[in-house]
C-alpha cells in the first residue's frame, strides 16, 4: 500500500467513527471495491477463467487474499 493510500484508509476509517455508517452504505463502500479490484472468490475467478481451483491457487499466489475466512482473488488487470 503505497502512502497516499494509507493516508486516505485512515481518513475513512476516521469519517466512519466520527459519523457513523448505516449497513446499505457499507454494502455499497464493499460493492464498489469489489468492482474496481475485480474482486472474486478463488472458484468463481477460476470459473470464468475456464480453470481449475487447485490450478488458480497454485498460478495466483500473490493475489490470493483471505477477508472474513474467505479466499479471494483481486485482479485488476
């Protein structure tokens, strides 16, 4: 994470504290992320890649993220 990034997490992070936040506007802060980063479970980027799990674990490494337990790959390319 580069520095202005940081910078602008903890801003958020700030504003939400400091105002609060109802549950359909963090569903939609988590909808946009997941479009902007292409954000997709492990099986369902391997779906749409035409791959297998195993293979999108082993050829993907970097990009796999785990969020609540879950593994998740993000692809912005």
């Amino acid at each position: 994470m580069t520095d202005k990034e940081r910078t602008v997490a903890k801003k958020f992070e700030k504003y939400l504290y400091e105002n609060g936040y109802s549950e359909a506007f963090l569903v939609e802060i988590i909808k946009l992320a997941f479009d902007y980063g292409n954000v997709k479970t492990v099986q369902s980027y391997a779906d749409s890649k035409g791959k297998s799990y195993q293979g999108i674990v082993q050829s993907h490494k970097e990009k796999i993220n785990y969020i609540s337990g879950i593994k998740f790959i993000i692809d912005k390319n």
